[in-house]
C-alpha cells in the first residue's frame, strides 16, 4: 500500500535563511524578495526587516512577501539575544 496525506500542508520559508539575502541587498543596494514570508509569521528572525529599515533600507511585507531593496547607511547597536539564529 501507498501512503496518501490526508491534507496538504503549506510550510513558509525560512526567515533565518532569508535573512542572508536580505542583508546582501541592503549591503549591495539590491533588492531581494521572498514569496511566501509574510507579517504573520512567527518567525523572530524576520526582526532582520524592522533592522534593515532603521538603516534606511526598504524593507517588509506585501501581497507577494518579505523583500528589501536599497543600500543600508549607518550603524546599530542592538541586543540580538532574542534572535536565535
């Protein structure tokens, strides 16, 4: 016998994995999206976006998810202890 799913499950990207590209855009000036990462989620390392804005990068969520474009400018000082990865 096979086994049949009895449901299809949509799982939503990794955001600590987003995470990376996002950076690179923000350090390239680029512009970088991923499809499937939205404001609900309840991912903590999606907080990369809120940081990225604070360094003047376009950065958040709309109709087709996460992206950030521009350059970043500037520095932080920023407690990341609640950001596991």
């Amino acid at each position: 016998a096979r086994y049949r799913s009895p449901r299809v499950y949509a799982v939503e990207p990794d955001a600590s994995g987003a995470a990376f590209f996002f950076v690179a855009a923000a350090l390239t000036g680029g512009e970088v999206r991923v499809p499937g990462l939205h404001a609900g989620s309840a991912q903590g390392d999606l907080r990369c976006l809120a940081l990225l804005r604070e360094l003047g990068v376009e950065a958040g969520f709309d109709e087709r998810g996460a992206y950030a474009r521009g350059r970043a400018a500037g520095a932080l000082d920023v407690d990341l202890s609640h950001e596991p990865d």
